[in-house]
C-alpha cells in the first residue's frame, strides 16, 4: 500500500511526458536505468534522480537518499511512474475535459500565487527601525500578564481528597503527598505532570476557562507559602475535580522589552504589511476595474420545506387536519 501511495505521489508531482520525448532525454548524465517503449529508448539518469530527490518534501529525501535502498526504489519508481504517464498519453488522457480543467484550476492557482508574490510578497521590506516603531505601537501585546506558581493536588475522588487536605492540616507536606498520589495514578488536573508531580509552573487569569475561576481567584489572593484553607470543588464537562493547593511563587505584570520579543513583533509586523499591501493592491484593482457588486441581489437560499411525518397524515384529507379552537393545556398535550 505504501509504494502504491508513492507512486501515485510521483505521478502527481513528476514532470508531465508531453509530446514524442521525455524530460530524461534532456538531462545528459550517468545513465542509471533505460526503458523501450513503442521503438523508442528513454533513460533515467543518476543527475536527474538526485535532482527529482532534492524537490521532495524533507521527510521523503530523507526517506530516499540516505542509503543505497532507498536510492534504488526511488529509480524504480521513477521507471514505473514514467511507464504510466507513457500508457495515459497513448490512451489521449491528456486530451480528456476533466483533466484540462483541473490542469487550468491549478494554473490558475499558481498565477495567482505568483501575481501575489510579486505585489504582495516581495514589497514586504521591513527595517529594524520599522520593527521597532511597530513594538512601540503595539506595546500593549507584549505585556507578560501577573503569574502564580503553585503546589496543587488534583483529584476526582471526594474522600481522596477530603483524607489528603486533613493530612496537611496535620502538618503532612503536600509536595511528598503529591508525588505519592501521582505515583497512584491518582492525579488529573493542576498539578498533575509526572515528571514533577504538584507543580503547575506559572499560571496567570487566563491559563484556564472561567469554569475553574474560583481555584484561580484563590490562587492569587493566596499569600506566598500558604495552603489554600478549603478544598476547592470544580465541576468540567459533567465530572468534579478537587483541588488543593500552596501558593510558592509570584511573578508581577511586566512589559516585555523589544529585545525579548523581536521574533514576534517581526512575524506580526509582517503579517501587518502584508494586509495592508494587499489591501491596498486589491483596492486599486477594483477601482481601475470599476468593480461594482449589487448586494441586494444576493439572497440566502431558503431551506427546502421538510415533507409532513407519517403521524401527521394518518387522520384527515392530503396531510391537513381541521382546526380545534379549543383545545387546552401546553403545546403538545393532547386528550
């Protein structure tokens, strides 16, 4: 299945045999397969292979050109593909309509991606002086929200956790309590990493759904070194989760400096050009075209009218039902 998935691949994205010769006969080169086909000789060569190899997707060069094997399955089916394209031109396939349509379709998609790399794409020429007047307009992104870090233990067992909360008032840690109940399989939630059982790293208003928001308004009114006095109850998708936790950590509302972010701000500084670059070509093109739209001629397509059930035209004449002016109770009830 497999090669079946591979050679269907080449046959996509290999070169297209038009015409009388084949791209092979072009390449000159060390000659590493030959084929006859209606009286007439075609080659493979070791450059073109390699060639084809390195358009591959990585994971697929990596999958052909690092051992012999590899090499020598892709030159069979580079063969093969070759033979195929041979048979749908003898049979006039590259004649047939839905072909053609689908050649123009995709022609049209790569016109229109290069028409856009050329007035979209290539005008994107941003200095660190551009990049830098964006952070300056946009500061209010780079701002690193107040965070907590806490030890907390998660269950979904009430009397697991009711016994747990009792250990730590009796002086009990709850960092060592943690690991023992994670070495249970006892943890789901905060707090629950294995790799370091209790810690949930640092967290701010937004890490969780406003489900869980009583745990995270405790959290940060919870002085540093304190254990949260009740077990904290919290319902997600119909199971309950108890949480118990110590606040260790605290990290302030900052700013996060230009140097620090520079990454993002030049990937959204980008993307901001690009929208207006485009925004701009495109407006320019409606109005040298005079594009006019007429929206009130689009209308919604209305939904078919759903055909009566059988319990509707089982009593009275073509589906209808003489109407009871007094009928009481709720709509639905009947005598």
């Amino acid at each position: 299945m497999n090669r079946i998935i591979v050679l269907l691949f080449l046959l996509l994205t290999g070169p297209l045999l038009i015409g009388c010769g084949s791209k092979t006969e072009k390449i000159k080169g060390t000659i590493i397969a030959e084929f006859d086909w209606e009286g007439k000789k075609h080659h493979i060569t070791l450059e073109e292979m390699m060639q084809e190899i390195s358009e591959l997707p990585e994971y697929k060069q990596e999958q052909y050109q690092e051992t012999k094997e590899g090499l020598e399955e892709y030159m069979t089916l580079m063969a093969e593909s070759r033979l195929i394209l041979m048979i749908a031109q003898d049979n006039d396939l590259q004649d047939n309509e839905e072909i053609q349509e689908k050649i123009q379709d995709y022609l049209h998609e790569l016109l229109l991606e290069k028409i856009t790399d050329l007035e979209v794409e290539q005008k994107i020429k941003l200095t660190e002086d551009n990049l830098r007047l964006y952070y300056e307009e946009n500061k209010e992104e780079y701002i690193e929200p107040e965070q907590v870090r806490l030890t907390c233990i998660t269950v979904k067992n009430e009397e697991r956790a009711t016994e747990t909360f009792q250990q730590i008032k009796d002086g009990a840690d709850i960092k060592e309590l943690a690991q023992t109940l994670s070495d249970r399989g006892e943890l789901d939630g905060p707090g629950a990493d294995p790799e370091d059982p209790g810690n949930t790293g640092f967290i701010s208003y937004n890490s969780f759904s406003d489900i869980v928001k009583p745990f995270v308004d405790a959290a940060f009114a919870l002085e540093i070194g304190k254990t949260h006095n009740e077990i904290i109850r919290a319902e997600v998708q119909g199971e309950p989760y108890f949480m118990i936790f110590r606040k260790e950590e605290e990290k302030a509302e900052r700013q996060q400096p230009f140097e620090e972010v520079r990454d993002s701000v030049e990937s959204s500084a980008e993307q901001d050009k690009r929208d207006k670059l485009l925004e701009d070509w495109l407006s320019k093109l409606r109005e040298k075209a005079k594009v006019k739209v007429y929206e009130d001629l689009i209308q919604v397509p209305a939904e078919p009218e759903t055909e009566p059930d059988e319990a509707d035209t089982s009593t009275g004449t073509a589906g209808t039902e003489e109407p009871n002016e007094t009928q009481e109770g709720s709509p639905g009830e009947t005598e």
